[in-house]
C-alpha cells in the first residue's frame, strides 16, 4: 500500500490534528477543547493506537478491545491531571486485516474510498447533528456544509474522570482492488473541499495520488481557516488478495447532485 499524507494548522495558533501509520493502521485524529488539551488528546490516541495494534489479530472484536484500552488511556491521563477533564478527539482509523480492511470512527473526521476506474465511492458518516440530517436526506451536502451547526459532534473520544467510554462505529470493506483509493481527512478538508469536488478529485484518473493530495493541501492551505490533515491510501496488488467485488454499499459518482 503506498501512503501519502500530511497535516496542517491553518489559520489557527495550534494544530489540534494528529496523524500517524505504521504498516497495518491509519489514523486520524482531531482534538477538541482548545489549546493544548485537544493537542494532547488527539496525539495520545494517535499514538497508543499506532503503538499497539500489533497485540491485535485485527477483526471486529480486537479492534473494539484495542479502542476500548486507548479511552482507558485517556481516562488515565485525565486521573493523574484532572485539569485535563474533558479533553476530546475525533478518531478517523483505517486497519488492514487479512481478508479485507476495517474502518473505525466517532466524530467528524471521515473516511472515504473510492474506485476511480468505475467512478463509485463509500464514506463513514460523520457522529454530527449535520450529518444524522444528511444521512437521513433531511438536507444534502451542500447544504451540511453552510449549517450553523455543522461542527456540533455527537461522539468523540472524551478523557474523563468518571471513566466513561465512546464506542466507535465498525465498517468492514472486502471488495477493494488493486489502484482504490482510501482517504482519511479531519474536518479542515472539508472545508475547503465539498462533499461532491472531493470525490471528483479523488477518482481523477488522470492524477497521481500524490498530485491528488499536493493539490488537497495547497487549497486547504491558501482556504481553510481550520487545522486540515489527511491521510491518502493507494491499494496495491498485495492489499487485495481474496477481496470479493462489490459486497458493501458503493454509490456511483454520477448519482451526486
């Protein structure tokens, strides 16, 4: 799998994203509570999920325990320093198993794949007021995206001192081949970027994957006014052993409006 990626802090005075990877997981984080509690809560999740993935057997189940044990972790940051209580990521996760890759979230942060030679895509569905009215076709994207409210998230990796816990949404994808495209991107992207331009770009097969995230980060750059950080997967051969076509819910480029 070849990866590109790259993060950013926008017009703020700090970078609340955090990304990492380390050959079968893929993260992205983005903290929430301001200055340097959103700092250390997306970096601490980046980190101990990077950092202990290998004690998985990477399905279903592990991965729920391995999330489970990085809110302990957060928990335990805030018990050794309350004033920490309530500092909050997204999570945004990509993990390689044998027969497939699964896709871990809460919050905003997204995933999308996409299959540029057959122009379709599938995306996570961001924990948010916005997004609920969006994936129940209350409102579209577009409209999502001028929402007064369109950065109230309704899940998040929250450390606390009462030890309660966020349990993340699972996707697993098995139909993925050679040349598909996965992206995993904070909230900043979008902001720059639509719903519709992102998928447009992303499927351009007249684009390398890494002219394709040049050009993502030179516009958030020049555009956002948020932190943007992304993550671009390119599915080798390897990646795609014994992936069966089209099992999920894939949806055609031409279907956007």
């Amino acid at each position: 799998m070849k990866v590109f990626h790259y993060t950013h802090i926008g017009k703020k005075e700090n970078n609340e994203d955090s990304i990492g990877h380390k050959d079968n997981v893929f993260v992205v984080c983005d903290g929430v509570g301001g200055a340097v509690r959103g700092e250390m809560a997306s970096k601490s999740l980046v980190d101990f999920i990077t950092g202990h993935y290998v004690e998985t057997a990477l399905g279903e189940d592990p991965i729920l325990a391995l999330l489970d044990a990085a809110q302990d972790h957060l928990n335990e940051l805030v018990n050794r320093e309350d004033s920490l209580d309530g500092m909050a990521t997204t999570l945004a996760a990509v993990f390689r198993g044998k027969k497939g890759l699964f896709t871990a979230h809460a919050g905003d942060s997204r995933t999308y794949f996409v299959k540029p030679e057959a122009k379709m895509f599938w995306h996570t569905w961001d924990h948010s007021l916005v997004g609920t009215l969006v994936r129940n076709g209350e409102i579209t994207h577009h409209e999502a995206a001028k929402h007064p409210m369109n950065h109230q998230i309704l899940k998040a990796f929250k450390g606390n001192l009462e030890g309660g816990k966020t349990v993340p949404e699972i996707h697993f994808l098995s139909d993925l081949i050679e040349g598909d495209i996965g992206f995993i991107c904070s909230d900043g992207v979008l902001e720059t970027f639509s719903h519709e331009a992102l998928l447009h770009l992303l499927s351009d097969t007249k684009k390398t994957s890494e002219e394709k995230l040049v050009h993502i980060q030179e516009e958030c750059t020049k555009k956002s006014l948020d932190n943007h950080s992304a993550l671009l997967l390119e599915l080798e051969i390897e990646d795609c052993t014994n992936f069966s076509r089209y099992a999920n819910e894939w949806q055609l480029l031409s279907s956007l409006k």
